[in-house]
C-alpha cells in the first residue's frame, strides 16, 4: 500500500493548487470523484505506512479494504492520464 500512497502523492503534487487541499480538490474534479473518495484512500494506505503508536496519535484508521484500495488507485491515475492525453 505504500506505494499507491506515493503514487497518488505524487499525482498531488502535480495538480495546480496553492496547497494539497486545492490540489486534493483539483484531482477529485478531474476525475470525477469528491473529495472523501480520495481522503478515504490516503487515510487507508496510511496504516502500512506508519507505526501503530503513530496511527493511534494521530487517531488514523483504516476506512476502506486493500483491494478497494488498488481500484481507487487505478480510478485517480486512469482520470489523471486521461487529461494528459488532451
């Protein structure tokens, strides 16, 4: 899961937006999704990624099963391909 976190990360970074808030928004629009759609994936693959001391301080949780997961994944990077490809 950690590198659908990185991934997706990455695709973040990549959308116009003066902060990841408006880039989170800006990927959600593109692909047709809101915004918990992705928050809920970022939160789930957060689990592997960090310590259970970690998750319990920062009250994270897993939302949403690996294999919702990977087709979440799949959904934001096909959206995001396919405005490249305009």
């Amino acid at each position: 899961m950690y590198g659908i976190h990185k991934a997706i990360e990455q695709i973040i970074k990549h959308m116009p937006g003066r902060n990841e808030d408006e880039r989170r928004n800006k990927l959600a629009e593109i692909t047709g999704h809101d915004r918990l759609y992705i928050n809920d994936l970022m939160t789930s693959v957060q689990v592997q990624r960090h310590s259970k001391k970690w998750l319990q301080l920062n009250n994270i949780g897993k939302i949403i099963e690996d294999k919702e997961c990977i087709e979440r994944a799949r959904n934001l990077i096909d959206g995001y391909i396919s405005t490249l490809n305009k």
